[in-house]
C-alpha cells in the first residue's frame, strides 16, 4: 500500500501542485513572497550549516506560518536553557512565519521549507543532518517524513490535533492518514480527546502521549513582558476595572462592539476604552476615529499618547502591532475580535491577564474559546446588547467580571508546562543519538 501512495504522490500529486503553485503566484503576493524566498535556498543553507559545530546535537524543527511559531518558541527556549550545546534550526513553510522570526535569536538557522518533491527534500535532509526532527502541530509532508524515516532520523509531531474539519476528510481517505501519521516516531498531543482521534490513523499507541499545548507556555511568557508597556502603567489613566480592551478587531466586530462603548463613554466619564484592530491600515484607524468622532467622544491613538501623553481621551486607538498581549492587562473585560469575521483570535492571551472574555458566534476554529466558555472564563455574544451587558457589568458590578476572570487565569495557569514535557522526549532522542555518535 505505502509503494502505490508513494507512486501516486511523487508522480500525479507533486507534479500538479507545482504548477498549481507557480499559476497562484501570479496572482497572489504571499504565494509569490514564499517562492522567491526559496530561491538559492541551498546555497544559502550549506553556508549556514558549515557554521555549525558537527559535534553538538542538531534539532530541526519545523514551522508553518505564525501561529506555529509562537507555539514553537517556548519549546525553543526551554530546549536551550536544558541544553545550552543545541543547535536549532527552524524551517518554515510560509513567509508569515520566516518574515517574523528574524529576531528570534535562539535559532541558529532559519530557512525555507523546500517544495515536498522526492529529489529536494532527500538533499535538504543530507545538508542538515539533524539528530532530531519535530513537526510543530500539522504542517506534515509525506516525502520529508519518508525521507527522514529513511535516514533513521527520529521524528515527532507536537502539538498534534485534528480539526473537526479534518477528521471529516481523514473519514474518507483513512489509508492515505495512515500512511503519513504512521513514520513519525512519536506523537504528543494537546489533549486526551485528540489521542483518540489520532490512534485512528497512528499504528503505534505506546508512542502516542499527551503533553499538552505549548500556546500556554507563550502566552504567559508574553504576558510577563510588561515593560512593553509601562508608559501606559505609569500614566496612571488605566483602572482595570473601568477599562475595557478589544483586540484584533475586524469591521463585523466592530459593528456590535463600538455602538455600546460609545454610548456608556457618554455615561460613565471615567471608563476607558482601547481598541487595537487586527489590521491597523490607515483607513481602518480613520473609521474607527470617525466613528467615535460622530459621537463627540476623544480619540488618541497610542503614537500621539507616546509623543505628549494627553490624558484627556476616552478612547485610546492603537495604530501599531506587537502590544496586544500585554494591552490586555489593562483592562478587567476583554473581547477578542474575529468573532463576526473569518473566525476569532486568541482568546488566551486576555485569559492569562486574568480578563473576562467576550467574543463573537464564529468560534469554532479555537478549541480554546470552547474551553474558556466551559471553564465559565469566556462567553460568546450575538449582538451589541449583549456586548452591553457585559460592559455593564464591568462599570456596576466589576467583582463579578473579576471572578469570571479568575477562572480564565486559572485555565491558562493549568494547561502551563507543555514545553517541558516536550523537551523531555526531544531529550530522549538526543540522548540516544550522543551515545551513537561516541560508540
């Protein structure tokens, strides 16, 4: 069976999605961007990897986008501060992700992912030469996968889960899912309800284990990272319980949520209100300004404050990214945007400040969101007079937000500690591989 799909990915699949790729980049920039990036991505990579000492373990991981790699700093780091000697290097497969973690100075390599053809990957792997392989959450490509089983390269899949979505499709090509979970080595998971999903298409139980979601990890390291922020600390303007704090808005969001902040803004002289859109474009800033401008009520956007901090505003825009998850902290209510959208955002980064959170009805795309309304930490609104009675309660009755709150806190604290157990079965295989090379 596993020869039949070999034949039939390397010689109908791979070929047709070449060409698909290349048509798509004609119209599409981000298509377009991860193309270019791969270019002389060999040369590129044989003169990084000659900086590296052949004596000290090598851990490749793998990245898809910017979700992924958030999930994978914190496995990073803690791989590090265990084990100073490790050499990482990151590959990604989209642009969102590389473009972003030129700063992430824990990698000693950052590269592309190359095209899953049969030929490229076969040279990727033999110029790297990892110890060890992870594939963070699901980014899983069949020909990197046979290849390092192949080269007797342990790999592991972290972070794993499938989507609801998924496991519709997983029903109807089961052979095809077992074939490509089954050469991972290990898999640790986010939860007891996806290892019961998983051991449908992975032969091997006891590699199959719960280790949790390291986006715990991350957020509480991000939500630690206060000095971000202490020029709004130290203005002394932000009462969590008289601030409310939206984050990665979108216009369908924004539709429910501004009508009654802009009304209790009139009522209540003392609330505040900090809004940070998902997308801080010039005309999505001025519409949401204009708004508010029809109302009599003050904006300031966040750069104007840090050029003359003038307190006398009631809505402070925020025009720049990179400050959401510590923006959080200021407020005791928090709704996270997305929810009248493509789908909601993070929902744990407002948990981990111990905010109350509100969000829109299309959030089945995050198992946290389920989890937060369950733990009786989060709720789902439907209209702007449901917004309002929870912006209400936050102005009447803030102990009652505080203590929805808590319980948002509290899951986040929980679920904390997935990087360790992580590292621990990376460690394993480290381990292994040292005493290999010393026999």
């Amino acid at each position: 069976m596993f020869g039949l799909w070999f034949w039939i990915y390397n010689v109908f699949i791979i070929p047709i999605l070449s060409v698909v790729v290349r048509f798509a980049a004609l119209f599409n920039k981000k298509i377009a961007s991860g193309l270019k990036g791969r270019q002389n991505l060999f040369s590129s990579l044989e003169s990084q990897v000659k900086a590296l000492n052949p004596e000290k373990p090598r851990i490749w991981i793998h990245i898809s986008s910017m979700g992924e790699f958030e999930q994978a700093k914190p496995i990073v780091n803690t791989l590090k501060a265990r084990n100073p000697a490790a050499q990482v290097i990151l590959s990604f497969f989209s642009p969102s992700g590389y473009d972003n973690s030129s700063s992430f100075t824990e990698a000693d390599i950052r590269t592309y992912l190359p095209f899953d053809s049969y030929w490229q990957v076969k040279k990727f792997v033999r110029i790297l030469r990892p110890d060890v392989a992870v594939v963070v959450r699901h980014d899983i490509w069949p020909n990197m996968l046979w290849r390092l089983q192949k080269e007797g390269i342990p790999s592991l899949l972290v972070d794993a889960s499938i989507s609801d979505k998924r496991l519709r499709t997983l029903a109807l090509f089961p052979f095809f899912y077992r074939i490509l979970y089954s050469p991972f080595t290990e898999i640790l998971t986010v939860s007891e309800l996806q290892i019961k999903r998983i051991e449908k298409v992975y032969p091997f139980p006891r590699r199959l284990h719960v280790s949790g979601d390291t986006r715990y990890d991350q957020v509480l390291a991000r939500c630690r990272e206060m000095n971000k922020i202490d020029f709004l600390i130290k203005s002394g303007i932000f009462h969590r319980d008289r601030c409310f704090v939206a984050g990665s808005t979108w216009p369908g969001d924004e539709k429910i949520v501004l009508p009654p902040v802009a009304e209790l803004l009139k009522s209540y002289k003392d609330f505040i209100f900090i809004i940070a859109p998902h997308e801080p474009t010039r005309e999505h800033l001025e519409n949401v300004e204009e708004f508010f401008r029809t109302h009599s009520i003050r904006v300031n956007r966040l750069s104007e404050f840090e050029r003359n901090a003038d307190k006398d505003f009631q809505v402070l825009l925020i025009d720049r990214i990179g400050l959401l998850a510590n923006l959080y902290a200021l407020g005791l209510l928090a709704y996270v945007g997305g929810g009248f959208g493509p789908g909601v955002h993070s929902v744990l980064e407002p948990a981990a400040h111990g905010c109350a959170v509100i969000f829109g009805p299309r959030h089945s795309n995050s198992i946290e969101a389920h989890i937060l309304i369950t733990s009786g930490g989060g709720k789902y609104i439907t209209s702007a007079e449901q917004a309002k009675k929870y912006i209400m309660q936050l102005l009447n009755n803030p102990s009652v937000v505080m203590r929805m709150g808590e319980k948002a806190r509290k899951l986040v604290n929980e679920n904390a500690g997935a990087s360790e157990r992580v590292v621990t079965t990376i460690e394993k295989y480290m381990q292994h591989k040292l005493e290999s090379k010393q026999k």
